[in-house]
C-alpha cells in the first residue's frame, strides 16, 4: 500500500510541474452526476488538442488516474457542421470553455497533462504528446485513403454508377478495425445512394461530391497538424 501511495504522490508532483508551465488552466470542477470543469487558455496561440489526468482515491488507499484526451484539430473544418460538438473546438486565447467529464466522486480532482498548439508545437507529458500525435498520423493516412478513393470515381463516373462503384470500394475495410474515416464514408455513400435510387440522383450527386471536398479539406489538415 505504501508504495501504490508513494506511486500515486510521484505522478501527482509531475503533474503539478506539468500544470506550472502550460498554456491551458482549470478550474471551477464540479463533481457528482453532471461533471465538467472549465478550461481557460492563458497563451498566445489556439489549442487544439489536450489531455486531463483525473484522478481518484481507489478502495486500497492509493491513487486512480485516468487519462482523457480531446483532440480538436479538425474542427476548423467540422465546427459548422450539424452534429458538431460544441466542446470539441480549437481553444482560443484568452477562452474559456466548460468541458463535460464523465461522473466523478466529490474527493476527484483535474489536471492538465498536455497541450498540443496550433502550429503543432505542444508541451506537457512527452508520452501523451506522442500518442496524440501518432493517432492523428494514422488519420491522416485513412482520410488520404478515402480522398483517394472519392477523387479515383468521381472523375471517371457519375450519378447512381458513381455512388455504387463508391459503395462497392468501401463495402470492405482497408485494416482489421474499420476506422472512422472509412466507415463515415461508407455511410454518407449508403445514404446518398438510396436518395438516388429514389429518383434524386442529381442531388444525390451533388451531396457526395461535396462531402468529398470536405474529406479533402480534412486530409490537408490531418497533413498540417500531424507533422
């Protein structure tokens, strides 16, 4: 038990040292059934990833610490689409933004582990950095993938051939986990489709090829911010 506390005090130290020198802080957590804290960045640049360590008293006496990370670097392509999380934004300078958590006991506490800027440059815990930066590689391949993909049949077909050729090349995942770029794609293709059988291929059309755009446009950020 000692050394699960002792563990536990290490890991909170290296947080503060970590919370000492970020660009985000927080404060004003609430605890209980509706938990959330406010996030304020106190730096010259927009945020666009971060990572809080939350962490509890577990049952034998030491320290639970879960890691949670937002990462917002799509948004300034997403953020006016209809299912847009209004949360889930770069965090600008000088903003202050209510975060939702899931529900925490009332002894939790929050801090802040890890920032990634704008131009890509972050601070904060090198393993957390790390893994946000290669997740965000990995989805830039999947969207340069599906680009491909859009841009290889929508230049060569057109109508309700294009949408079912689409269909047929994203019925089968590239991996073992289809991932989100893919199986967005694959939806937004299915539900096109249907509109065209229906007798709306010409708008159908229209629909697809501007979803593509928008896969190109999150591609060139993926580009940009996975560097």
């Amino acid at each position: 038990m000692k050394k699960l506390m002792g563990c536990a005090a290490t890991l909170a130290f290296a947080t503060l040292l970590y919370a000492a020198d970020l660009p985000v802080s927080v404060s004003n957590l609430v605890t209980g059934p509706v938990s959330h804290v406010e996030l304020a960045n106190t730096g010259a640049q927009p945020v666009t990833a971060w990572s809080l360590a939350i962490m509890t008293p577990s049952d034998n006496g030491g320290t639970r610490r879960v890691i949670e990370t937002m990462d917002a670097y799509l948004a300034d392509v997403t953020r006016d689409l209809p299912r847009s999380s209004p949360h889930l934004d770069w965090l600008r300078p000088g903003q202050t933004r209510e975060i939702p958590l899931d529900p925490l006991p009332r002894d939790a506490t929050v801090q802040i582990v890890a920032v990634v800027l704008e131009d890509v440059t972050a601070a904060g815990d090198p393993q957390i950095i790390k893994s946000i930066l290669q997740r965000r590689a990995g989805e830039r391949d999947e969207l340069r993938t599906v680009a491909d993909t859009f841009n290889t049949v929508l230049q060569s077909k057109h109508g309700v051939a294009a949408l079912q050729e689409l269909r047929d090349r994203f019925a089968t995942a590239t991996g073992p986990q289809e991932s989100t770029p893919h199986r967005t794609a694959r939806e937004a293709v299915e539900t096109y489709l249907q509109r065209a059988t229906a007798g709306n291929a010409d708008a159908a059309e229209q629909s697809i090829r501007t979803y593509a755009a928008l896969i190109g446009r999150q591609y060139e950020l993926a580009v940009k911010h996975s560097r």
